[in-house]
C-alpha cells in the first residue's frame, strides 16, 4: 500500500466530490454534524490528556519522594566512582590503577564491605600477586608469617613436640581425616606422655567440644588448633592400633618450648655395625644434630652408614653446606649459583665458617672440614627427596663418595631468598617476599633441576605392596625393601 494512502477519505467540498455532482442539502448537513462532532470529541481527548498528563506528573513527584533517599544513594556511588576513575585516569597509566578501581567498586557496592578489612584484602591481593608470578616457590609474608617461618628455620618451637604426616584412616567403615605421629621430639611435653608414634589423632578440642579433623574444616584448621602457647593444654583424640581393630585414646599435654629434631639415628636390625642416620631437614639444628648422631653411632661400633634422604624436603643453605663440609676437603666446589641472566655467581665451597647468632650451629671448624670422607656410606633417597636433600645426594655422588640407592629424587635445581621489603622501600612497606633467585649445578656441572638425581646403583627400586601400608617414617625395618637395598650394598 501506497505510504500516503489511508483507510478513510479526507473532508472535501461538494465541488471537489468525486463524481463530480452536486451534493445535496441534507447531506451536506450530516457532513457539519459530523464535523460538529469530530470537533467535540477531539475537545474531549484533548481534555483527557491533560488530564493524564496532569496525573502522571502528580505521580511522577510522589515516587520521587518515596525513592529520593535510594537514588541519593546511587547518585553518591556514582559520584564516588567516578572521584575513583579521576584518580586512575590521573595516574601513570598502568593497570594497577584498575586494581585501585576495583577496590572502590566493591567498597562502594559490595553487600559483604565490611565483612573483610582493607589490610585482610591487600595481603590477599598480596599473595595472588606472587602466586602469579609463575614462581611456583614465590610467596609472600606478613611480619606474623615470617616469624613463624623463622622459627621452623631455627628449629625451636612452642607446641607438644611432635611431627605428624596426614592421613586418611577408616575405622568400622567410616573414613577419618587424621594426623598421624611419625615423631615424639625429645624433651618435648609430648615425651613425658603416652602418646606414640604411629597414633591417629582425629578429634581436637576447640572451645570446650571435640571436633573431628573435618569438622574443624580439614588439615590446616585442625592444625593450628593444636598450637598455642606456652602453658596451655592441647587436647586431642586419638585411634591407637589394637589387633584387629583400633581403641580410642584421650590426651591432654601441655604445650612449651622444644627443639625439633632435624635428625635421627639407629642401627640395623641383626647388624649394630651399621647405622641408619635419617635427615628429616636441613635447617639450623641439623649440622649440630648431625655431628651428634655421627659421634653417637661411632661410639657404640658403628663402622657403615646408611643416609637416609627420603622424604626430606631441602632447607636452608648454610645448613646444608656445613654438613657437606664434613664429607669434602677445603675448597672444593658445593654448588655454583646462576642469575637470571645466566652468570654464575656466588660459588659455595667447603670451608671454615664461624657464625654467630642464629646460625652458630652452621659453624664448621677447620678440622671439622672432611671428617667423614673416608666413610663407609650410601644415600638412601626418593621421589621426595628435594632441595638440599638433592645438593647432599648430588655431591657425595660426584666427588665418588657414596652410591645412590632408591628412586630418582624430585629435581628442584633451584634456590629462593627471601626479601623484607622494609629493607628495599627505604621502610615504606612491611612484609616479606620469598621468590627464586637462582639455579644451581653441583659439581658434575648438570643441573638436575626438573631431572631428579638417579640412583647409581640397584636401578629404580619402589617400596613393596607391604611397605605401601605404611608411612616412611614407621616403616619397620624388615618390611623397608629400600633400606634393605642400601644395607645389602654396604656388605
């Protein structure tokens, strides 16, 4: 259809009918009443739309006043927002001010502002920026973790003295989270019990009622309710082994000060000849420990050694180089360092090295250098064996010291430092950063870092369906088929 046509004939005059005839009288007065009529009706839509129109300003100006304290409110965030793009638009152009931007938005908007405090948020923020560095060792502290961390490093604790490994135990068809003890330190509260090693425990006391390990909500939580300070009680439920079936246990030992041990000893079973000297870590108890261990085995007639790595995750690397110390001759090479550039930098050597502070225990006397070399030894080593550990396990294989015996370790060739950023911002900024700074070759000149270390003897020998049953650390001695191999390669 034609866009100027309509559906009805426009007024006309009797000299403008389309047939051309003249319109008659009566007709033509039908056609003013009709006019008559058109015009009182559009008089009347007129009216009526004033009318809504007076209606619907009326109404508009009530819900303005019902809402005028919700759109005040939208207009303040809008204006705040905006003072927040101002302020990003402002700055040097990078996307951290979209982060600033981010942060006002939620401020601003979010139901849960007040749920998480500014500082709470920019530590989380802190530590997703390390974690997507593409470091995976990168982390960052707040002053509270670090001093936690040091003092791991240092190996002095508050606590009931214990190591535990986590554990999934079924007990009358019903699956436990648990912890289990796989070490009682000495002179630890925890000694002067009857806990054991190889108890379950799956139940804490937190605020006056025993809850399990998952209703704690799982490892880490459960964990920290087992610390506390000095003179208060840790309190705790455990599954003990008995026959068939396991027998609960209740405890209650109060917590205070230990020192970890970072290292165990004891002979093998049917031959007290050999020593079995078990390195968990190497932090700053370890060279001491080590040397004790050492002097204790000699003493009682020990003659061969077996060094058992596995497990052990690395630590610090003054601590490793002190107990290397004792197996090399002065100046020969640990491991040399490489920069992100590719420059071998800060070679480590065996050495004398008188230390103060917390690191007096990594002290290595001249005549302390190379005491073990002539040994009868092997490492005894794993898929977990990481780090130090590795530096230890590489070294007495390449200067020909020791054979390896086990299964290829984990291949982490590189190292980490840990930075205070008070110290870099001119005391701008608290926190502290750990990221990897280095990788490292030994003396063979390989790295085995994402390689792992083979053993060199035996091939790869993984522990039997028996030994799987239970945990490294309680392994007994006639069920260990990896520790059986390195025993039987010192005969």
């Amino acid at each position: 259809m034609d866009q100027n046509q309509n559906n009805e004939f426009p007024w006309r005059t009797p000299s403008e009918d389309p047939q051309g005839e003249p319109v008659r009288l009566h007709e033509l007065k039908k056609e003013k009443k009709k006019l008559s009529l058109g015009i009182v009706a559009l008089i009347v839509c007129v009216a009526i739309v004033f009318s809504v129109m007076g209606t619907y300003t009326l109404t508009s100006a009530m819900l303005r006043g019902l809402y005028v304290g919700e759109l005040q409110k939208k207009q303040a965030t809008i204006q705040s927002l905006q003072s927040a793009l101002d302020a990003v638009k402002g700055g040097d152009g990078s996307d951290f001010g979209k982060l600033d931007f981010l942060a006002q938005l939620f401020e601003s908007s979010s139901y849960y502002a007040d749920k998480v405090s500014e500082e709470e948020r920019l530590e989380a923020v802190l530590k997703a920026y390390a974690a997507a560095t593409g470091d995976d060792y990168a982390e960052y502290y707040t002053e509270e973790e670090y001093a936690l961390m040091l003092e791991d490093n240092v190996g002095t604790h508050v606590g009931i003295g214990i190591s535990v490994v986590q554990t999934e135990l079924k007990v009358e068809s019903y699956s436990y989270q648990t912890f289990q003890v796989i070490s009682i330190f000495k002179n630890s509260p925890a000694e002067a019990t009857d806990l054991r090693v190889g108890d379950y425990i799956y139940a804490i006391k937190a605020d006056g009622t025993y809850l399990t390990v998952a209703g704690l909500g799982g490892y880490t939580p459960a964990l920290n309710a087992m610390r506390g300070e000095a003179g208060t009680a840790a309190e705790f439920l455990v599954f003990r082994k008995n026959g068939e079936g396991y027998a609960e246990h209740e405890f209650s030992i109060t917590r205070g000060s230990y020192v970890a041990e970072s290292v165990t000893y004891t002979t093998a079973e049917g031959d007290p000849s050999i020593g079995i000297v078990k390195i968990l870590e190497f932090n700053l108890t370890t060279p001491t420990q080590f040397k004790a261990a050492m002097k204790a085995l000699a003493d009682s007639g020990v003659k061969k050694y077996v060094f058992d790595v596995r497990n052990n995750p690395g630590g610090d690397l003054l601590s490793i180089k002190a107990v290397l110390s004792y197996f090399l001759e002065s100046g020969d090479l640990i491991l040399s360092s490489v920069d992100n550039k590719g420059n071998v930098v800060n070679p480590y050597y065996a050495e004398q090295m008188i230390l103060s502070g917390n690191y007096a225990s990594c002290t290595v006397y001249s005549q302390e250098i190379g005491m073990y070399r002539d040994l009868d030894m092997v490492v005894l080593c794993n898929g977990n064996t990481a780090s130090a550990a590795e530096v230890f396990t590489a070294t007495l294989r390449d200067y020909g010291l020791a054979p390896i015996v086990g299964e290829t370790t984990y291949g982490k060739g590189i190292m980490q430092s840990v930075i205070g950023l008070s110290s870099v911002s001119g005391g701008v900024y608290d926190g502290y950063v750990k990221m990897t700074t280095y990788a490292y070759v030994t003396q063979c000149g390989i790295t085995y870092h994402e390689i792992g270390i083979e053993p060199t003897v035996g091939g790869e020998i993984p522990l039997d369906e028996a030994a799987l049953e239970y945990n490294v650390n309680v392994l007994p001695q006639s069920l260990d088929n990896q520790l059986q191999a390195a025993i039987s390669e010192l005969k």
